[in-house]
C-alpha cells in the first residue's frame, strides 16, 4: 500500500510508543510502571488516528489542523472524527476503550489515580485488539508484523470477567472509606479509574472532581453499585483466542436495568455531570458539510429522520431570547446511515425548506436558518 510521508511518520511514530508501553508493561520494576504504559498507549493511539485521518482525508477541510489556531487537533477530535469517516469505522466500543485509555492517562498525567494490575491488563489486553483491529481496516496490516512472536502482555494475577472485577474494585474502595483507615486518597484513585472505564458506555471521557465527590458519598452512603456505577454494571468483557491471537472486547449486556431519577432528593451519584457545549458542539451548516449536503437538503434529511428532537444527539442551547441547534458527532454517524439507506430526491420531495430559507431548528425562536442554496 502506498502511503504518504507524513502517513508514514504517524503510522511509525504510533507503532513505536505501543511497543514502549508493551515493555513497560512487561518491566519488573514498578516504579512508574503504570504511569509509563498509560502515557505511551495513549500517544500510539493518537499517532495511529491521525495516521488514519491523514491516509483517508479526500478534501482539505478533512485536515488534522485546527483551521484557526493552525495546529493539529488533540486526541478527543481525532476520535470524533475516527467515529464518523466510514473510511476508518472506528467502532463504539473501540471509541470507548480509546476514550478510557485517554481519561486514565489525563489523571495520571495531571493528578493521580489508582489503576490495579487487574484493570491495566484488560485495558492492555482491549487496547492491543483495537490497535490490531484499526491497522487492518485502514493500512491492510496485522499488530504481528510490527512485534516479534515473542512479544506477549503477562500477568500473574489471571484477569478476572468485567463484571467481577468492578465488583471487587467497588468493595476495596468501600474499605477504604471506612472511617479511621485515612486511605482516602487510594480511594479516590480508584474510583477516577472506574469513572475512566464508563467511557465504554458513552461520550464522556474526562474525570471531574465533582464526579469523584458524588461517588465518594455515594459509597460512604451504603449506596449498592447499581446506584453508583449504573454504565459499569451494563458492561461485560469478552475473550476469544489464546496466546498471540488472544482477542478482547467490550460489549454491553443485553436487559441491562435502568433507573431514571426525576425527584431531586433521591440520590444520584450514577450522575456525571457533562459539558453539554462539548457534547453537542456541531453546528447545522457543519453537519451539512461533513454529510456532503447543501444546508436545505440536510434539513430535509433530518426533518425525514426526526433527528432534531433527539435528544441523545441533538441539543438547543437557550442564549436569552436566541435558540441554537447543535449535533453531537454520534449525529453524523446515524445520518449517514440513513443517507445510504434513502432516495435523496424523495426526501427532498416531501421535506423541502421554502426557498425563501427555512427555520433549520423546528424549535420556536430559533435563530438558524437554512441557506437558500438547493
């Protein structure tokens, strides 16, 4: 396969920090052994994306670089936009495990957590299937062409199943709050570290220390994991393969319960707060552009797919009497989908803005319009 320069570069630089985490993996000596493998993962990851980006960008608005501060894009973009080109196809769970691996590192990078061997074994073991996964799809090459057979993440402790192991975490974390042990510190390391691993459930990455204080509480509270950690329990991991060909993944359990809360006084520590600004940041003429559509047939698109009222992928902010419509990323993926699935000329027979321009939110006072342009 033909690849460009800089491809090259990033693909390169991408393989060496993976095979610096493995080592570190692999080293005996603990002293910043976990702060080592997280650091160097999350650095492969962003290499290998932008490596992606770069090697299936078709047009000059699809480039790495930020157009007003000029420079490349930081890791959370770069999967938002992994996510989104069918190119790459960055799957949910992979976007999870990334997200994870990100949140894990930006704690001990800039704070501190507590990450058991337990947990960075299966984020190893999950970050090696995706770099696996990720390389075939785009660049047609295996994780074994670039490590020798030898080459194998040990542990003597055996992994134990997703489920177990949060189950375990939560109760040392109890045990740690425990009034008189002082070891709250430890606690609130580890419980960073199981705030980290919900990105598999959803969009939010980040630790905040609000977060960490709801947790603390809810577990000094007697509070049961269901109630604390309500993404974690809807989370299963699965193994197939032995040695080298050793595969894991994430996915979520079928049924899994859930509680909704709408009086104020009944706790809620499962809740993280999110900055909904970051969430939903794409713009109506943006999500036109990344779908290749003129403003009003992606008004005519959304208005035959509802999407606008969704409120998992679609948000109005209210600026005083001013109403903005933003999209989140996972937006784009399921408009996409639909796109392939429909006739454009029916859609555009029966959802077609006036010509005259269009309110592009169907919210009353919203402020966009669409664009006259067809």
């Amino acid at each position: 396969m033909r690849l460009r320069q800089e491809v090259k570069v990033l693909k390169a630089k991408s393989v060496a920090s993976l095979r610096s985490s493995v080592a570190a993996f692999n080293d005996p000596d603990d002293d910043g052994r976990h702060t080592r493998v997280l650091l160097t993962l999350q650095h492969a990851f962003e290499m290998l994306l932008k490596a992606a980006l770069v090697h299936t960008q078709s047009r000059q608005a699809d480039s790495v670089f930020d157009r007003k501060t000029g420079r490349s894009i930081g890791f959370e973009k770069c999967v938002a936009l992994a996510t989104e080109r069918d190119a790459i196809r960055l799957r949910d769970s992979e976007a999870g495990a990334l997200r994870a691996i990100d949140a894990m590192r930006d704690d001990e990078q800039h704070w501190f957590n507590q990450v058991s061997e337990q947990i960075l074994y299966l984020q190893a073991r999950l970050a090696i299937t995706a770099f696996d996964d990720i390389l075939r799809r785009v660049f047609d090459e295996s994780l074994a062409d670039h490590l020798p057979v030898r080459v194998l993440p040990l542990s003597l402790d055996p992994p134990k199943t997703f489920d177990t192991l949060v189950d375990s975490e939560y109760e040392a974390i109890g045990d740690l709050l425990r009034p008189g042990k002082r070891m709250s510190h430890e606690a609130r390391g580890r419980i960073r570290t199981l705030l980290a691993l919900e990105s598999y459930a959803g969009e939010e990455s980040k630790v905040s220390k609000n977060d960490v204080d709801r947790v603390q509480e809810g577990v000094r509270s007697g509070l049961p994991i269901e109630q604390v950690f309500l993404k974690l329990v809807m989370l299963q991991s699965t193994a197939g393969g032995i040695g080298t060909e050793l595969v894991v993944r994430m996915t979520k359990k079928e049924g899994a319960p859930v509680r909704y809360v709408s009086d104020e006084s009944i706790p809620a520590a499962a809740i993280r707060e999110v900055d909904l600004q970051k969430k939903f940041h794409i713009r109506s003429k943006d999500l036109a552009d990344k779908l290749g559509l003129t403003p009003p047939r992606c008004v005519a698109l959304r208005r035959h797919t509802g999407i606008d009222r969704n409120e998992k992928v679609a948000h109005v902010f209210r600026f005083g009497a001013q109403r903005h419509l933003r999209f989140s990323d996972h937006a784009v993926k399921l408009l996409r989908e639909a796109l392939s699935e429909v006739d454009m000329a029916v859609i555009w027979a029966s959802h077609a803005p006036s010509a005259s321009g269009s309110e592009i939110c169907d919210q009353p006072g919203c402020s966009e319009t669409a664009d006259s342009q067809v």
